[in-house]
C-alpha cells in the first residue's frame, strides 16, 4: 500500500457546519484514510491510499463540494 498526504489550501471554509460536510464529503471516498480540517488557516490535509485514490479526485471532490483550490502540495511516504 502506498501512502500519501494533500494539503489544500482553499477559499474560505465557512464554521462547523462547512468543516462536517467536507470531512464527511472527503470520507466518503475509497482510500482515505484521514481528513484534518483547519479552518482558520483554510487548510485541508488528507491521508490517503494513492491505490485506492488519486489527489486528482479529492481535488475535484473539494470543488463539487463548493470550494475553490488555491493551491496543493503533495507528501509521498514511503514504508
């Protein structure tokens, strides 16, 4: 299994409510293994399986659910 971490630094992440609905958007996808939302930074970490799932398609997740990317940076770790 291959791991690794997207950071998402995105428009603004409107309160709690906003937070729940992304990290509950994000989970749903095959091969995440965590979601860590910063809102007062508009920060999005995501751990996941890059067999299962690509940064490509949390990235359009993010955007269908309403959030505009500002930037991402990838971490590949290795075991």
């Amino acid at each position: 299994m291959s791991h690794s971490s997207a950071y998402f630094s995105v428009g603004k992440i409107a309160g709690k409510h906003d937070s729940k609905e992304l990290k509950r958007g994000l989970d749903a996808l095959p091969g995440v293994m965590s979601v860590s939302i910063n809102s007062a930074k508009n920060q999005i970490s995501v751990d996941f399986d890059d067999t299962g799932v690509t940064q490509n398609k949390i990235q359009r997740k993010l955007e269908d659910l309403g959030h505009h990317i500002e930037s991402v940076t990838m971490e590949q770790i290795t075991e």
